[in-house]
C-alpha cells in the first residue's frame, strides 16, 4: 500500500483526492471527483431504507426515492468502475419486507449485469445426522449470530445478499482465493480442474460470521470484516489497484484492504463515523506494523 494521489481530475478543494484516506463527502459528489474507470472494485453497503437510527442520513425515504437514490448510486459506481471491475453491494431487508434487496437488484438491471448473486449467511443450525459422515459432531450445532424476533409469523432473519455486479457479467474471478477444501480428497486427482490443489470454489453462499464483541457498537448497521476481504479476493488481488466503498461508516472495507495491502478511498457523510473509522485503521495499522517488528526480531535471532 501507497500514499499516493489519485490522477487527473479528482479534485476535493482543489487537491487530489488521497488515497488510503475517508473523504468528508457525499458519495454521489464524490463519484464526481474520481477519474473515471479508475476503480478496480467496489465494496460497500448502502443504508436499507428500514428506518435505521444514523446520525445524520434519513433512513426512511419512500420507496420511488429511495430507488431513484441508489439508482444514481449505481450510475455513479459504474462511471469510475473499470471495464473489468467488480461491484459488490451488500444488501438485506426486513421480515416485514423482504422485497427491498431484490428491488434494488431490479432497480440496477438497465445499469449493470448481475454476475453472482452470493447469500450472506450469518447463522446457521446443523443437526449431526445430516453431516454425520463428514464430520464427528456430538450433537446438533447452531453457529453465528443472529437477531431474535419475537413473533409467532417469521423465522429469525439469518441472510442477507451480496450483489455482484459488473459491466458485462464476463469478469473473470479468482473463486479459489476463496475456496474450500475437498471433502472427498479423491476429487483432487479425479477432476482435471483441480490442477492438484485441495481447494474448490466455494459456491456462492458465505458463512460469515460476526465477531462476539462486549462493547457497544458505533455503527447501527456494519457487516464483518471477513466480508469486503473476501470480496476483494474473490476479484483477484493480483489485478487491483484501488478499492472504493462509497458508504465507508466506520471504515470496515479500509481495514480489510489494510489487511490486504490493498489501496482504497472511502466516503462518509458523517464525521463522527469517519473519527471512529480513521481510529480503527489507525490500530490496525499498529498492529501490522508490530507484527511486522516481531517477525524481523525472530528472523535476526534465527
């Protein structure tokens, strides 16, 4: 990674806009201050419309504005995005409404192709007897987190979907970066896809969990880390420059391209969002570079 401007005409104030930083800016007035096609990937969930409490933005549009918002959402992601770009919009509904995401999905068709349509997982329940030859398990197990309903109509909310959109639905990914080993190993030197490795795509539902954490959180809506670091592997780290998430919040996609050594610009309207995010990747960078310090000193005294 590289504190380095961007090019051309990306301007805020006058400057260009820095690299690795969060930019005070509305996202649709920030589209306007990228180059355009300078964007390898986008990553980033926008607000759901279902009344979330943020500090600042209205989270209960009417629906027709609401649309016609992520509408110019999209136009703008798709002028800065590159040709070969991937966009990865994160995004779920209520148990009141469930039509929000795939209206949203319908609302981007004249715009984008929708490429994958990956299913965000956040909790699931296993009972032995389904996996049993797979795998040891005592007893039935139920992993990840999930919000209680208390209503005798709906089911817990355990889903959420990740849009994969791209220009022409013909972006060549790199599926086994986010791969799975073989249950059966002999699948290996059986299938001639393999090339030999014990890894296979994954498919397109991801188990992600959330952290357990004791503390508040900042954010009303944030997903786990785990999920823009597999979408950016997912592209292929090999052929990105630079990351975009147009919803930055506390800066989530920015710890997860810092994992990555990964360049990227966020937006965030909101300061107090963007104090918190700039906190968090500025421990994230403490830590990799105390990481970094503790492996040169067991190098030296090998």
């Amino acid at each position: 990674m590289t504190e380095i401007l961007s090019t051309g005409n990306s301007r805020e104030g006058g400057m260009p806009l820095q690299r690795n930083k969060i930019h005070n800016l509305d996202c649709l007035k920030g589209f306007n201050l990228l180059d355009e096609g300078s964007v390898d990937v986008i990553v980033t969930s926008p607000p759901y419309n279902i009344g979330v409490n943020y500090n600042i933005y209205d989270d209960k549009k009417t629906e027709e504005e609401y649309l016609n918002w992520l509408k110019e959402v999209a136009h703008g992601c798709k002028r800065v995005l590159k040709e070969d770009g991937s966009f990865f919009l994160n995004i779920g509904g209520t148990l009141t409404n469930p039509w929000i995401p795939l209206k949203v999905a319908l609302a981007f068709e004249d715009i984008f192709t929708m490429q994958n349509m990956i299913h965000w997982i956040k909790s699931i329940a296993i009972p032995k007897e389904i996996v049993k030859k797979y795998t040891k398990l005592e007893k039935d197990i139920a992993v990840g987190h999930y919000k209680p309903v208390n209503s005798q109509r709906f089911h817990h909310d355990c889903h959420e979907f990740i849009f994969h959109f791209t220009k022409r639905g013909n972006v060549k990914l790199n599926k086994i970066a986010v791969g799975v080993p073989y249950q059966d190993k002999s699948n290996i030197k059986r299938w001639k896809s393999t090339n030999g490795f014990d890894k296979r795509d994954r498919g397109n539902t991801w188990f992600i969990p959330y952290e357990t954490i004791q503390d508040s959180r900042p954010h009303p809506a944030v997903f786990p880390i785990q999920l823009p670091q597999m979408c950016i592997m997912d592209h292929g780290l090999e052929k990105i420059d630079l990351v975009l998430d147009p919803f930055m919040g506390i800066g989530t996609t920015a710890i997860a391209c810092e994992r990555l050594n990964i360049d990227y610009i966020g937006f965030e309207i909101d300061l107090e969002y963007k104090k918190i995010a700039e906190e968090k990747i500025a421990t994230e960078k403490s830590k990799k570079a105390l990481k970094k310090s503790n492996k040169n000193i067991i190098t030296f005294i090998v």
